[in-house]
DNA sequence: TTTTTATGTTACAAAACCTAACATGGTGTT
DNA sequence: AACACCATGTTAGGTTTTGTAACATAAAAA
C-alpha cells in the first residue's frame, strides 16, 4: 500500500468534525453508511471515525443528493465510477506499450483506428479473452 | 448519418407494442418522457411512435428501476455513460494493440490488468492462480 | 359511415424513500 | 459527578414514482 493511499484511508475525524467539514446531519451520515455507502472505521467505544476518503465519498454523495439522486443510484455510479478508474488505468498502460512499438507496427494500429472511428460497442473485460494465453 | 444509425432512430412502434416488448406500463413510459429520459418521435394525429433506440434506453430504465434507482440517478447514469462508452472504445483498441504484440510485452499488460481488477473485483478473478505467468 | 379500440392528457391517491426531530442511553474528558 | 459528544430507534412529513380513473381524440374495423 503507498503511502499516500494510507493518508487516505487513516480513520482522523469523528462525526462532530465531519459534519462541519461536509454539511451533512450526523443523522444523513449515519443514514449513508446504514445504506454501505461509506464504512467510517470505529473506535474502541464505538465511535465512528472517518478518514480522508469517507470525506470525499460524503461530499460527492452530498452533490448527488443535492440532484436529487437516491442512494440506490449513488451506489450504481460509484460501482461504474470504479470501473471507469479501472479502464482509465489500463488506457494508460496501453499508451505507454504503444509508446515502445515500431513506428510501422503504430501506422497499422493507426490505420484500423481510423476504421473502426465512430463505432461504439458494448465489450467488457473477460476472462475468456485471456485465456488463449494460459495453459489449461 | 450510417445505415445502422437510421435503423436504430427511425419511428417504428407504438407504445402497445413499447409495453409489451419493456414490460412497462403506457403511464411510466410517458412518465419518463416527461422527465426527459426518452424522447419518442410523434405521428401526425400526436401519438408516440418509438424507435430500437428508444426500446433499449427503456431496458436500461427499467433494469435501472428494479435495482432501485430513481430518475434522477438514472439520468445522470445516462450521462457518465457517454464518457463509459469512450473508454470502453479505448479499452477495446488497447485489446487490438495488445493482439499485435509479443507474447511477452502481452503478459506486462495482463499483469496490470489483473491486479486492476484485483482490486475492486476480488471475486471474479483469482489473481493468485495465475501468478506463475509472470515474473516478478 | 358507424362502431370499436388504442392512445392522449389530466387529476387524485397510494407507496416508497429521505430527512428532521425527538427520546434514550452510552462514551470520554475534566 | 458534570458535561459535551455520540449511537440507535421511532415518528412524522415532504418528495418521487406509479396506479387508477375520467374523458377526449385518433386510428382501425365493421
């Protein structure tokens, strides 16, 4: 784990705090995490305590709640936001691979790039399409 | 416009058949409508006439509906979508690139793949099992 | 044409969701 | 102990979504 990801995640306020930092009722707080959008750590006492994430994830859920989104629909657009990290990661990965080719393997990728522009396809990632790569 | 784009936004049903092809009742439809999340074509004599475009948009609607989601989160699901759908086309080209590469680049790309998906989908994959591939 | 069926709009009511307000009791500090 | 802060539960009220009904118009069938 890096240790920025450990900043982000190190339990450092109690609710008292969070609800000045973010505007929220103790009450929307507890109602949030009753409904797993967030899961503040707790203290020996049972107090809750919310690290730098939690603070983040409270001040989008309050944006949404503002556009009169419900938490079910909350809960959809985090799990997609994930995956558009995920596919965001491996785009990145895929240009610095790109970046290492020939410039004659890039004119063939440019080519069916062009081709292919404007068409929009349902594909996500499965196993199947890897497995021609592992014995079984 | 493309051949398969007119197929997919021309008019072609009335919303009897809508219901029966959504299992939707005539009063949500409209309802969505009204809320802007469809925007059917209308006959002469006013009636709604939908296209395949707006039969899967219902789908999704109603598959968003039973997960709970209300209409506000579904419209701004709709809108990250647009951005999905760009990543996705870029997930898809990566795929192609990587189809273009040796063996070996293939399984430095794989390797972040896995432990992306490791991550927020620990279940789906077992990364641990496909650890022999790859050199540490 | 006349009759029947499908669809349009509007209004009212029910159910579910989210928040606020309050009560009761636990935790921690001084 | 006194006091502030926090946890949980209950109740009530506003909003969103859907069902239903009433009535008008369009399209189809007779």
């Amino acid at each position: 784990m890096s240790g920025s990801e450990i900043r982000r995640t190190m339990p450092l306020f109690p609710i008292g705090i969070v609800m000045q930092l973010t505007d929220l009722t103790a009450r929307q707080i507890r109602y949030y995490e009753e409904h797993q959008l967030i899961s503040p750590a707790r203290t020996e006492g049972n107090r809750r305590m919310f690290s730098l994430n939690d603070i983040d994830l409270l001040l989008e859920i309050k944006d949404l709640i503002d556009q009169g989104v419900n938490l079910a629909g909350i809960k959809q657009l985090f799990s997609s936001k994930e995956k558009q990290v995920v596919t965001e990661e491996m785009q990145k990965e895929a240009k610095k691979v790109r970046r290492e080719l020939s410039d004659d393997e890039l004119r063939k990728i440019l080519r069916s790039e062009l081709t292919q522009a404007g068409r929009f396809n349902r594909s996500s990632l499965r196993q199947g399409d890897m497995s021609r790569f592992f014995k079984s």
